[in-house]
C-alpha cells in the first residue's frame, strides 16, 4: 500500500502551486473560467461511473504513461523557472491519462477517455488568444440587441459594440460577450451527450449548446440595456450586473440537462473496484520528485539571485512623491517589482520632454509582454512593433508601441528595451524559454525594462525620437558599465 501511494504526496506538493494558481483563475471573474472549478469534480464522477462497470479483477498498467508523465514532468520544469503558470496547468492535465495508464492500464485508461479528456476544460484560455472571438461575439450581440429593443419601445442608435439609448451609452464589453456561458455550455452539451443513452436526445443536445448560449446571453444584455435607459448606468455597478450572468449561467445549464432527459442523470449500473497496479508506483514518484525540485525552487524558496553587480547603483530607490505609496502599490502588484524607478528628462533647445520608466521584475513575463501598456494604459494592445537602433558597435532590439488614438495634430512617441541575463532581448518569451534549464535549478534572474514616451506637437516627432533612442542607448551603456553585460 506505501509503495502504491508513494507518488501521490510527491506529485501534490509539484502541482500545489499550480492549483492554488488555478483556483484563483476559476474564482477570479464568472464571466471568464467560473466552471473551471466544477471540471476537477466532473473528471473525478465520470470516471468512476465508467470504472466501477469494468468486469476485470486484475491490477493492470501500462508503461504508455510515462510518455505522458515525462513530458508533463518537463512542462513543470520549464515553467517552474518560466512562469507562465498555463504550461504547468497544462502540464497537469498532461499528468492525468499517464497516471490513469501507469495504474489502471490501457482498456481502463480507454474506458475513461473522454473524462480525462475535458481536462482540457480546466485551463483559462488567455484573453489574448481569443481576442478576435471576443470582438467577435460583443458585436453580434450589439447588433442584435439593436435590432430588438425597438420592437420592446426603447429606441437605440448603435455605432460598433455601443449601444446609445435616451440619455444612456451601454458598451458591450467583454463580459457581456456570453464566452463564458457559451464555453461552459459547449462543456456541459459534451458530458450529457456522454452521458445520454438515446442518440436522438445527443444530437439535440450538441446541437442546441451554441444557440442557447447566445440566444440567452441576447436576452441579457437586452434586459441590462433597458434597466440602463430607466434606471442610469449606475445600475450596472450593483448585483444586478454580476447576478444576471450567474441566472444566465444556471439557466442554460438547467435548458442544456433538460434537453439531455432524466436518463443522461441516471448513474450507470455496476459496483466493481477495478484495483490499481503498483508496477510503475516507484518509477513515478521518481519523476514527480525530479520536477518538486525546481518546484521547491521557485515557488516554495522564492530562490532569486540579481545577476547586476551593483542593482542600487543601476536603479536608484525612488523618492516617496506624496501619493500614500499608490503608484508603488501599483507596480509592485502588476510588474512583482524588484526595483523601480520614474522620471522626466526636461526639456532643452528644439528637444521636447519625455517620461521615462525603469523597470526591474523577477517576472519577465510582465515585462516583454504588454510591458509598456501596464506602465500607460492608453496604449494599444496588440500594437507593438519590433525594431532597431545603433548603439555602438552593435544594434539594439527595441519596441515601439503607439496609443489606442493618437490625438489631433499630435504624436506621441513610445519605446522600449528589455534586458536579461545581461544581454539585450529581442524576443522576451524565447530567452526567458532559453534561460529556463539554467534558473530552474539556482533561481531567477530579473529582467529590466527601460521605457521611454513623449506626447509631443507632431512638429517635434522626430527630435522626440532621436532623444527616445539616445536615452535607450545611454540606458544599455550604463547597464553594461554597472552590471557588466554585453
């Protein structure tokens, strides 16, 4: 029994933090990955409904899970060091059929497929990759809505995803897209189609997820505008708001299982207890343990090392500026701050003003991606653009980003550098990806953002850049000259 079970205290303590990661995701917001939290106990129910149907006393095992396992087990290594908390996620759901194949074996591991496939359900999609869908989705539901809250009396002018009504703007944001319905739905109709035994009712199921969500999520926002037009805006800032969107959920849940019938609900007859082999017990444990390592590393010991040979001399502590700590509250809770610093360079004959921002994170994620936009947000997501500058005798790769709308007959000029491992980065996610072997066993190393605007006439872009380019430039020499890279 010790050895069976040896594996299992070991691969809790690799993925604690990635679970505790993933609670706080599926708690954060109902209207993104609320069902994430429902899909743990799914996985746990379907699979034993289906095992306790299998007629065969013997342990069996299957050394295809250490394909599984092995490659999961390298997924946590890298984003012990990495960071990124979705490959460890995904490493975890990785986890599963290899330990379902190394215990239970190959026919048992088939038997529970599909509930060890919904694993997949688990993993918040970043808002980023599905952007475009989000776009997509807020504006087929401001069209519709337009076109209904006529007929209902309430007259409405529409201009892309905002609705403008009597007195009243409603913008249907992201969370009044219905993805997080229509994602929940699509989970729901797969598991009662599973479950049905009457293929008619299957197909209806699968067939009517899609539609509900979005016919229900059409009547939501339509209830919410014409509360809007009546009430004020300010309606959409109490319960009401987040209530409606828990109804929504429960109610296309509740339509979805009544289309499956009450025989989708009926557990499957059987009572066995297919045991578990004890085969691959040992070999597992050893590889969960290999992963705790860096584990224990990263998120237990919070290993850190400054690879700057004089980090106060690189970014000298910031002066309190009599905001009560607000903007270093702020930076610390969105960049994990090591160090920080912010000023201006005032302006002088022909060269305008900018603002700058140094940046230091044990986080380099915070910092190649949308570095810029959490230090301004005024900036465009997703409207960076790599380039060049000479420093020297080398070039140096830096970002220009531009503002969501550049303000009438002005230019604002927005660029940045980034510094890792004393070298500058031309692709943040592949050098952190680079220097995740090394970290994962000795620690993090920090990564530094300079970053440098200038609202500006549009007479004075071009000084304003060559001013921006100089600073990045005198920015990488002090750098090389303080830490010593290059």
């Amino acid at each position: 029994m010790t050895r069976r079970w040896l594996w299992l205290p070991i691969f809790a303590l690799a993925f604690a933090p990635t679970l505790a990661w993933l609670v706080g995701r599926w708690t954060e917001s109902i209207y993104r990955n609320g069902h994430g939290i429902f899909v743990p106990f799914l996985i746990a129910y379907l699979a034993l409904d289906a095992l306790k149907q299998d007629p065969d006393p013997q342990p069996r095992a299957s050394a295809l899970g250490f394909g599984f396992v092995a490659a999961s087990v390298v997924l946590l290594i890298l984003d012990s060091a990495i960071k990124t908390q979705l490959l460890s996620a995904f490493a975890l759901v990785l986890a599963l059929p290899g330990l379902s194949l190394l215990f239970l074996g190959r026919v048992r591991t088939s038997a529970i497929a599909l509930p060890l496939a919904i694993g997949l359900f688990m993993l918040p999609i970043p808002a980023g990759a599905i952007s475009a869908l989000f776009m997509v989705l807020r504006l087929i539901t401001a069209t519709v809505v337009a076109a209904v809250l006529p007929f209902l009396g309430v007259p409405v002018a529409r201009e892309g995803t905002t609705l403008a009504v009597p007195g009243q703007v409603v913008e249907v944001a992201d969370n009044c897209s219905g993805f997080a319905t229509l994602y929940a739905a699509i989970l729901t109709a797969i598991i009662l189609a599973h479950l049905s035994r009457d293929p008619r009712r299957r197909a209806l199921v699968l067939t009517a997820a899609v539609p509900l969500a979005l016919v229900c999520n059409f009547a939501r926002v339509t209830v919410l505008t014409i509360l809007v037009r009546y009430f004020g805006g300010e309606i959409l800032q109490t319960w009401i708001h987040p209530a409606s969107g828990l109804f929504l959920f429960v109610f296309v849940i509740g339509a979805l299982v009544w289309l499956a019938g009450r025989e989708a609900l009926r557990s499957a007859p059987g009572n066995a207890r297919p045991p578990l082999s004890d085969r691959y017990a040992l070999a597992a444990a050893a590889l969960f343990a290999i992963a705790l390592v860096p584990v224990t590393v990263h998120s237990y010991l919070h290993l850190r090392r400054d690879d700057c040979a004089n980090p106060e001399a690189l970014v000298p502590p910031m002066t309190p500026d009599g905001d009560g700590g607000e903007r270093d509250a702020y930076m610390r809770r969105n960049f994990d701050i090591h160090q920080w610093r912010e000023g201006r360079l005032p302006a002088s004959e022909g060269v305008p003003e900018l603002q700058f921002a140094i940046v230091r994170s044990y986080d380099p994620k915070q910092l190649y991606y949308r570095g810029t936009r959490r230090l301004w947000w005024d900036i465009e997501a997703g409207g960076d653009q790599p380039g060049w500058i000479d420093a020297d005798d080398e070039k140096l790769p830096i970002v220009r980003s531009k503002l969501e709308t550049e303000p009438h007959r002005s230019a604002t000029v927005i660029e940045s550098l980034v510094v890792y491992e004393g070298k500058p980065v031309q692709s943040g996610w592949r050098s952190q990806l680079a220097a995740a072997p090394r970290q994962a066993l000795f620690g993090s190393r920090p990564m530094t953002l300079y970053a440098i605007r200038g609202d500006v006439p549009a007479s004075q872009r071009a000084a304003a850049e060559k001013r921006a380019n100089q600073w990045l430039v005198d920015s990488w020499r002090s750098y090389r000259a303080i830490c010593g890279g290059g």
